[in-house]
C-alpha cells in the first residue's frame, strides 16, 4: 500500500510540549514533521494517556512513514513504553519531561526527590493545572498538606523570559518552597527530534 504522506514523520505529542516542539520545526525548517497534540490536561489523569497514544498510532500509521511519541513515561507506569515497543513505534527516552528538558543523565545524577518542577508551559497554566484542581484558591490552608514535603520549587526555563521567571517566582512563594531558576532551553527533545530521519 502506498503510503499518502511518503517520507513524512507524524510526531503524537503531549499538548504541554506543542510550543517547544513548533519552535524547534520552525528553526531547523523540519519540513517533513506534522504535529498532532493531546490534551496536557491527560497528566492529570495519566490512565488516559496511552489509550489515547494507540487511537491515535491506529488512525494514522498508514499515512506517515514514521511515527515518533513526544511523551516520556509521563506516570503511565511502563504502559507507554510497552504500547510503543507492541506497535513498533518509537518515543522520547525519560520518565517525564522534567526529566528530558534538564537532560536524562543530568537529571537522574541530582536524585532531587523535595524538588516540584515546573516548566514554560505549567508556569504559564499554573493555576488552571495544580492551584484551581487542588482547591487552593478557595482553601489555601490545604497548601502544607498538598507541598509539605518538597522544599524548592525549581523552574525549568525552556526560554529566557523575564515574566515567566517572575511568574515562577510568585508560585514558590505561594507554595511556601524556596525557589530555583535552571535555563534548561529544550534538553534532549531537540536531539531526539533531529535523529528523526528527513524525506530523501
């Protein structure tokens, strides 16, 4: 069967990545890479992640000659990785994106097991994602019950942005955790990205 989208990569990807992901397309004028994105809301709620991965492998596996999961683990418990390994498809190396935007090997060799992470994307959806679900805008008394055992929120910055970091600051605060910035830029998804072979 002819493929319709010979040469073309479909990168299924999680929609708290999309921005970074379009960034790295658009500066290294990967023309061969389409971009389909989940909801970032489905970290929430990680069951939904690879059934909706495998619709997504099913649907379009036939049209592209590569696919490639822009997820890590993402607390699927392995259930990613062995859907992946099934359907002979490929995924980002990690077990979330904490992880890979810091650099896997760097990352595992700090063992920062009191740090609360946050990327671009969650500083900027920080109330809609952690503060508005947990009920802390309306019972920030439950705040120590919910973060008493991490002590430094660090900010992983994909871009240098001055808002950001100051956003990000306010959030330690507002969690009572000491605060950390790291410019991690895109960490193993612009590698992971670049190994993925171009149309001829």
């Amino acid at each position: 069967m002819q493929l319709r989208n010979q040469g073309r990569v479909l990168l299924i990807a999680c929609g708290a990545l999309a921005r970074e992901i379009l960034a790295l397309i658009k500066a290294n004028e990967w023309q061969h890479m389409d971009l389909q994105c989940l909801p970032a809301i489905y970290h929430n709620t990680p069951e939904k992640i690879t059934p909706a991965v495998k619709g997504y492998i099913e649907k379009h596996r036939g049209d592209y000659s590569d696919i490639f999961v822009v997820y890590a683990d993402c607390g699927t418990g392995g259930q990613l990785q062995t859907l992946c390994d099934e359907m002979g498809v490929s995924m980002i190396a990690g077990p979330h994106c904490y992880s890979f935007f810091e650099g896997n090997a760097a990352f595992e060799a700090r063992e920062e097991l009191t740090c609360f992470y946050l990327t671009d994307f969650l500083v900027r959806q920080f109330d809609a994602f952690f503060w508005r679900p947990m009920g802390l805008d309306k019972h920030p008394q439950l705040r120590d019950m919910y973060f008493g055992n991490y002590t430094t929120l660090v900010y992983q910055a994909q871009l240098k942005d001055a808002a950001l970091e100051a956003k990000a600051k306010d959030c330690a605060r507002r969690m009572g955790l000491a605060y950390e910035y790291r410019y991690t830029g895109y960490g193993d998804l612009a590698p992971a990205l670049a190994a993925l072979s171009s149309p001829s």
